[in-house]
C-alpha cells in the first residue's frame, strides 16, 4: 500500500497544475430569437417556470427562472437604467455580463440569472438578479460558547467566506471554488492561507474533491466520505465546525477549510484527534481554566469509551478490587437481577441512545419531556423493577455525560458507539479484554493519517513541544510556534509579544 | 483469507461465551474466617457469610450473616463442605480477618495459611490474629455495635495498630517472616469477654518459628515494644505512674504521647554471649498530668527521668518475656546472619537467644504540655 501511496504523491508533486478549467459545452448562439429561444427552451426541457418575456414587440426576449429571481433586482438592474434614458438598449447596460455561447446562457439561468436576447444580435446580456434568502448569522446551536464571538456560519457559502475574510485581512487567504455533483452543480470553496498551508495537503485535497463523481453533493457529510483517508475507521478526520472563529484559528495553523453551499458546516483537514477537544472556550478564559476544562474533558474520552467496561469486567470477573466498604452496596445492588452485567448495561446504553434520539426530532418543549420521561421515570422504574441496577444506572449515566462533553458531534457519536465492543470484549475476557480493546484503539489512532498527516499528532509521532496545547493549554504568548502535525510552511506564529515587560523592568533600573 | 481471519476472530470472541465469568452476584463472600483444632486431630473451620438484599430500590440494605462450621483434614476440604451448606458458591477472596484459635496456633500455622498463599485472588490484605479461647467463640459473636463480625474484628485490629498496639502486619507481610530463620513476629490476640459482651485486643502473642509460643505481652507494653521496634502508628500513648502516694490516686499518673522517637539497636555478637544495646529517644507530649504545676525546668527535668527510669524498668520486663517465648521479635538472629556471618555459623539460635543480654534505655524529653502550664 505504502508503495502505491508514494507512486501517487510523486505523481501530484509532478503535477502542479491546479484548477484547471474543464472545457465547457459550446453551443454559439445564432442571430434568430426564436431559435435561440427554442434551444434554450430545449435544454431545460420546458419546464414551466422559466418566464420568457417579450418586449420590444417581438424583436426581444427576457428569460428567467420565476422562483430563483428578485422581481425588484429586475426591475432595478434592467428596466430602471432605459426608463431614466441612462442607456438606450438593454444590451448597453454596464452590469450586463454578455455571451455568445447558449449554453453558458443555459447555465446562467440555473443560477437565477436573467438572459436578454435581441433578434439579429448575436449578444447575449446576463443580469445577476438572483433572490437570496439568508438567515441570520446567529450562534451555531451545538457549538455554543460562554464567551467569545457569536456569529456562525449560514447556508450561503458568499456569506461564510465573507464571516472568514473579514475576519483575516489579508493577501495570503485564498479561496478556491469548485462545482461537484454533476446534476446538483453545488458550489464548493476550499479556504487556506497560501505561505502556511502546506502545498502538498492542497494537492491532496484538490485531487480528491476533482475525483468526487456523482450526481447529488448534499452536504459536507457527502464530501467528508467522498474525500477522507480511512471511510472504514470510526474517527472522523475531518473536523466539522460551525464557528467562524475556529475556521480562522485553524487556517492560521496552516490548515485548509472546505465549505459547500446550502449548509452551514465547514470541514477542516487535516485534522488530529486533539482538535476534537479543543473549544473556543479554552482561549477565552484564562489559561489555568482553560488546561482544567480541557483535562476533564479528555478524561471524558476514557470515561465515555471505558466505563461501563470497567464496571462489567469488575462484577463479572474482578471482583477483588472492588473496596471493602462499598462491597456491601454493590452487591445488594446486583443481588436480585435477574440478567448478567453486559445485558444489563446494553439494555440501558439503547435506553439513553433512544431518549436522545427521540429528544433531537421532538420539538423543544416536548423534547423536555421526553428527557425528564426518559431520565428520571425510567431510571428510577428500571431500577425499581429489578431490571437494570442502581449502580450500573450510575455508570451508564455517567458514560452518557462524558460523551457529551466532547466539543464535536462527531466524535461524540463516535465515542458512543465504542462502548460496545469494548462492553464486548471485558464481557468476555475481563480485565484482558478492556485492555486489549484501548490497544486496538490506540494502534488504530496511531496508524489513521488525516490528509498525509499523522492523525494522533503529538502523540504518536511525539512532539513535546506540541504538548502546550494538547492536553494544556498554555498562556497565548507561549504558544510561539505553529503545531508541526499539518506542515505549517512558517513555523512561527507569535513573535516576542510581551516585550514591553523588559522594557518596563529596564527603565524601572536606573 | 483475510475474510476467513475475521470469522474467526469474531467467533472466537463471540461464541467462548462467558465461560470463565465470576459473577459477583453469584457468590457469596466469607468475610472473616476462623479456625481451630478439632478433637480427632482434624481442623475446625468457621467462615461468617453475609448475605444483602434490599439495595436494588434504594432502600435500607438489610444484611444476615450467617456463621457456618465444618470440621475437615485440609482447610480446602473444610471450604468445600462449607460451600454444600450455602447457596451459590462460597469465596474467600475478600476476607478480611482471619481467626486461628489458640489451640491451633500454637502448632505449625503455615499449613493453615498455606492455601491463601497458593491462590493469586486471595485477599493477602487480610489481617491475622489469634483467639484467646476459640475463634469460633469469637466468629459467632454478636453485638459490639457493627453489623458485622468482620467489621467489629478489622475495626480492632486497625485501631489498635493505628495506636502502636500491633505492627498492623497482614498476611502477605507476614509470610517472609513465617518462613525465614532468625526472625519471628507478633499477632495481635483477641479476647471474647462474654460478661459484658466484647470482644477486645488483649495483647500481642509471640511467635516462636512458625508457632505460638503461649507467651504474651500485655496491651499496655504493646506500645513500647512497637516503638523500640521503629513500628509507631498513627499515635503512640504511655501512661506511666511517677508520683507516690498524692491525695488522690490519679495524681500519681502521667499521660504522654510520642511526637518523635530515634531507636538505635546495636548488636555485639560474639561466640559465647550476644549483647544487644538499645537506645530509643523519645520526645513527647503530656497530653494529661493532673498534679499540673509544669512550670519550671525542674520539675520537667524530673519527669523525664521519671519516665525515663520506669520506661527503661518496663523494657527490661519486656526483653524478658520476649525470652521467655524465644521470640525473636527484633530478628537480632537476622542481623547476626547477615553482617557477623561466621559468628552466625557457630551460634544455636533457639539456644542462644533466651541467653541474650538485652540492655535498653529509654531516655524521654517532654517537649510539649498543651495550652496550659
């Protein structure tokens, strides 16, 4: 595989030719309207939304699509310019983009453009009348702050980048669009700075969006799948945000950003697994908050991942460790069960899965009902029943709130989902099972590469310099130098920001 | 292939099944365990069993014990006739206390301890003490407050190593000394007092080799002897008498507690007599002393000699009935093997060792009286 893998990257880094553009289907347009007309008719199979209109008495036609255009942009862009005499054709109008190819004209049309044609011209006038509706930029819902900036990301991709550029002003950002999705024609940017991206992860990423061949792109789900190394492992290796502001932190550290129109997520790549637990949260507050938050919530991983295999491998082989004092507790709890651990735990893991389930699709208030339903009667009735004991109520709660506290859905999901074999395995073998599971886990996240670039970066390769903002996270003025797992071109990130400090002692001396 | 590797592995982990769990709920667990000597040579084990229910709803945990006997040839022959009278399936791995009666005691007590030692679940942190009388007297206790017998004993035993009473040795710790040659050990002794139904720490037996010599120091030497063997717990309390005839009969007593202690134990071995020197610095508290007035140095001073002359009376003693067990409770046998090797060779220990001269001092330096004078 290895080999394979080298042959493919030699053959890009022969290869530097970027976005080159596919030749277009021509179709020159004729000097007869009604023959223009028809073949654009034709193309668009006579769907009945396309408004022809004929002005100029027959000579001249304006065709748009009804539903994709602003009645007000037409009359402001078309009609306004001949009524105040300012030009005397339509064809004169300065905002006019012109065509002699139908099938561009065709094009166009699809993206709520308005057409003019003439009889015995040759000229075709598109006019960017397209009607837009935009919600607000408010604060993604799942990705909420306590402090910071509020804004996210909406479904309109000009809106997004425009969320990203305002927020770096400068020449280095670049933003590369792409159609996928041969019959949705989505309008795809991917966003770097040029000087920190590393050239190669471009590459990587532009080759692997070009290969997407399919007839719907819906969302950046679909190109995550379509594009990421390792669609088989239960990481993700995109990082999916809402947030404007950890798109920015992450280009900065030299990573590139992937957004689609008509939906709010962009994906960053390469990723590692610690970006997963980093929230803007953590460079809000003061540092010594931010290192407690972010410890506690990668002692969440383990606790999500491993608890409930644990407890199932201590009652059902390890008995021993269990303390003196709480033996007595435990085992009355377990007592008069009737089924063993792993049913017991299963049978509670689908429960919380159901409620939450069940608690996203309901609207908000129901959903708190389903949730007090969900949580206080059917843990206290399963308990009260004899099904499920008051201690394994306790761990599989728990487990449920560790997974939670993960900033990302998709590693949460993740997370969830690895319980199980984990339960599998110290059901079976123990103590020896559990650990066998975190191995295979930990080779997996060794081995899993994000874009060419080690996935459990610093970790495995180790950097200790890269340890400030892994499980810490170090004062800013600290954090001088860009992490090395995405090849940042330039190192450095902070200069000497706290100069005046030496400024102040020495004139202090004298 | 690789298909065929991937059946495998899953039916090698789906379909072994649960076959080695122990469930937790399918056992019931010996907390303490006593033994003693049967009439016809066998052993009689008695094991007390509590049983839970109730926890499931978060009510009150109601608990019975129950507390079986069996007599059988081998400790794990017992264990199994214990396990036929109980339902499901008995296991010792988180006993706490175990119990030997005097009588078996003062045989061979390896043999007992041996299956514990053997078994890797074994709960090695168990505590051991001997019952004066039998410990099945003792198992069958009920009352002193706590819910069980295994929580009454290891509630005493802690306690009174916590008080410098016991070395607090467990089994694990207990084993190297069990084996070894030249060194012995305590066991706490209990006593069921059945008048005014107690059981309570009475003192510290003496192991002789591998058996109970029958010899025993009072639970008021306890503390000394833990402190002239550098084995302080978490306090260390002395109440000696240095007055004579006051008014009244507690003015005649002092209380001290031992802040800081430094024992210097030197041996001179030779071939016809082993003399061993014994210097043990204490700097203590008075924590009670009735006749007040600690004013001035003098009277301090006095004290300390006081304490020092009775303390050092109050060793002696303690060397002597060490002897008297042949209990080699400092392993001076040890020390001699290790750095006099060739006097070593030419001694017969269990002969020498009561013809050992002992010479302690305890020399006390009262630092602190409380808040008032």
């Amino acid at each position: 595989m290895g080999f394979f893998r080298d042959l493919f990257q030699r053959e890009q880094r022969t290869d530097r030719r970027i976005a080159d553009e596919s030749p277009e289907p021509q179709e020159p347009s004729t000097r007869n309207l009604s023959k223009n007309i028809d073949y654009i008719l034709y193309a668009l199979k006579r769907t009945e939304d396309l408004k022809v209109r004929i002005l100029k008495k027959g000579d001249a036609a304006l065709l748009y699509f009804e539903p994709l255009v602003d009645q007000e942009k037409v009359q402001a862009s078309i009609f306004t310019p001949i009524e105040i005499g300012k030009v005397d054709s339509i064809h004169e109008i300065p905002n006019a983009k012109e065509t002699r190819n139908l099938e561009e004209a065709v094009n166009s049309l699809l993206r709520g453009h308005a057409i003019y044609i003439e009889d015995d011209n040759r000229r075709i006038s598109q006019f960017n009348v397209t009607s837009v509706f935009n919600r607000n930029v408010d604060e993604p819902a799942n990705e909420k702050v306590v402090r910071g900036a509020h804004d996210g990301f909406v479904e309109n991709i000009m809106v997004n980048i425009n969320l990203v550029r305002k927020r770096i002003e400068h020449r280095d950002l670049k933003v590369k669009f792409y159609r996928v999705g041969k019959k949705t024609n989505t309008n795809l940017a991917i966003l770097y700075m040029e000087g920190i991206a590393d050239p190669e992860v471009i590459l990587k990423m532009e080759e692997r969006i070009k290969s997407i061949d399919a007839d719907k792109v819906q969302s950046p789900g679909y190109i995550e799948e379509f594009i990421e190394d390792s669609a088989w492992s239960p990481f993700p290796q995109m990082l999916n945000t809402e947030r404007p502001d950890r798109v920015v932190a992450n280009l900065m550290e030299g990573r590139v950003a992937l957004f689609t129109e008509g939906s709010p997520t962009s994906l960053i790549a390469p990723s590692t697994f610690f970006m997963f637990y980093q929230a803007p949260d953590d460079y809000n507050t003061r540092w010594y908050t931010g290192t407690f938050i972010r410890l506690i919530r990668l002692a969440s991983f383990l606790i999500a991942i491993g608890l409930p295999a644990l407890y199932i491998a201590i009652v059902s082989f390890h008995f021993e460790v269990i303390p003196d004092d709480l033996i007595a507790p435990i085992k009355s709890s377990i007592n008069e069960i009737a089924y063993p651990p792993v049913f017991e735990a299963l049978v509670m893991v689908v429960i919380i899965e159901l409620i939450r389930e069940s608690g996203i699709r309901l609207p908000s208030p129901v959903g708190q009902t389903i949730g007090i339903v969900g949580g206080l009667v059917i843990g206290d009735a399963v308990v009260r029943a004899g099904l499920v004991s008051n201690v394994m109520v306790i761990v599989i709660a728990l487990t449920a709130i560790s997974s939670f506290v993960v900033p990302s859905n998709e590693l949460s999901t993740t997370l969830r989902l690895l319980t199980f074999p984990l339960i599998g395995l110290s059901a079976t073998l123990g103590f020896v099972g559990l650990i066998f599971g975190f191995l295979f886990i930990a080779v997996h996240l060794t081995k899993l590469e994000s874009f060419g670039v080690p996935y459990f970066a610093p970790i495995a390769p180790l950097r200790l310099t890269d340890l400030k903002d892994t499980f810490v996270r170090l004062p800013i003025f600290m954090l001088k130098t860009r992490p090395k797992d995405a090849h940042p071109l330039n190192d450095k990130a902070i200069e000497d920001s706290r100069k005046w400090k030496k400024n102040e002692q020495q004139s202090k001396k004298p | 292939m690789k298909r065929l590797c991937l059946i495998f592995l899953v039916s090698m982990l789906t379909l072994t099944g649960c076959w080695d769990q122990r469930q937790f709920k399918n056992i019931k667990l010996a907390l303490s365990i006593g033994v003693d000597q049967g009439s016809n040579g066998e052993i009689v084990k008695t094991v007390s069993v509590p049983t839970v229910s109730g926890g499931g709803d978060g009510g009150q945990i109601n608990e019975t014990i129950q507390t079986l006997s069996t007599d059988g040839h081998t400790m794990l022959e017992a264990r199994d006739k214990i396990d036929r009278m109980l339902a499901h399936s008995f296991n010792p791995s988180k006993m706490e206390v175990v119990i030997l009666g005097e009588d078996i005691a003062k045989k061979d007590i390896y043999p007992i301890l041996d299956n514990y030692y053997r078994n890797p679940n074994s709960n090695l942190n168990a505590h051991l003490a001997i019952a004066e009388g039998e410990a099945k007297d003792v198992l069958s206790f009920k009352g002193g407050g706590e819910a069980r017998i295994s929580e009454y004993l290891k509630g005493i035993l802690d306690g009174a190593a916590a008080a410098s009473r016991t070395t607090g040795e467990n089994l694990q710790m207990i084993c190297a000394e069990l084996v070894e040659d030249g060194e012995d050990f305590t066991v706490p002794l209990i006593k069921l007092n059945e008048d005014d139904n107690t059981i309570k720490f009475n003192g510290l037996g003496l192991m002789s080799g591998d058996r109970y010599s029958g010899v025993k120091l009072s639970a008021e030497q306890a503390p000394l002897l833990m402190l002239m063997m550098g084995n302080k717990g978490r306090v260390a309390q002395l109440t000696k008498k240095v007055n004579e005839h006051q008014k009244e009969e507690i003015l005649d007593y002092i209380t001290v507690e031992v802040m800081k202690y430094n024992k210097d134990l030197k041996i001179h071995p030779s071939e016809e007599e082993v003399r061993v020197d014994i210097v043990l610095d204490l700097d203590v508290r008075v924590i009670e002393y009735p006749h007040d007035h600690l004013v001035s140095e003098k009277v301090i001073d006095d004290l300390n000699g006081k304490l020092k002359e009775t303390l050092t009376t109050e060793a002696e003693e303690i060397f002597s009935v060490l002897q008297e067990g042949n209990s080699d409770v400092f392993a001076i046998g040890r020390k001699i093997q290790a750095y006099h090797p060739k006097v070593w060779e030419k001694l017969d220990w269990e002969e020498m060792y009561p013809e050992v001269q002992f010479n302690p001092e305890i020399n006390v330096t009262i630092q602190q009286h409380g808040i008032v004078n």
